[in-house]
C-alpha cells in the first residue's frame, strides 16, 4: 500500500510515522510568501498540518502527481516540519 512518511521532530531526537494513504480524507496544499503548507486530513478526523520553506508549490504537486502515478510505496514529506 502507498505510504506518506512524516518526520516528527522533539528536543529527544526524531522518529517518523507512515500514514496510509488509503486512509487520508483530503490533502490541502497553500502556498504563501514562498513556503508550502500542507495540511492532511485523516479518516480518523485526525489533521496534521506541515510546512516547508524549502519547495515550491509546484514542485511539490509535481512530486504528488508522480507518487500517484507511479508504483512507488512512498511518499516522503520527511523535510516539511510537523506544526502542533
């Protein structure tokens, strides 16, 4: 099954979490003052909100779009920080 990786980040060091991605609701993507804000939405109603500074909306919709066409197991978001 598809997979997104996320990289949560304490003063303890990092561990990371795949979500299924048969088990994501939607996937809001923003772009403002050159950073990228996602935010997943799980079926679960859980909601996990990232961000970058260092991709380009449209790069990111391009990598999206690649990861849903491609046989790749997943995607990674390990470089967008996790906001709580």
């Amino acid at each position: 099954m598809k997979s997104i990786r996320l990289k949560y980040c304490t003063d303890n060091g990092c561990t990371f979490r795949f979500v299924n991605r048969s088990n994501l609701h939607s996937v809001e993507v923003v772009e403002k003052k050159g950073s990228v804000s996602i935010t997943l939405s799980l079926k679960t109603g859980e909601s996990v909100s990232l961000l970058s500074g260092a991709e380009t909306l449209d790069a990111f919709n391009q990598r999206w779009s690649r990861f849903e066409a491609s046989e790749e197991i997943f995607f990674d978001l390990a470089e967008f920080e996790v906001i709580r």
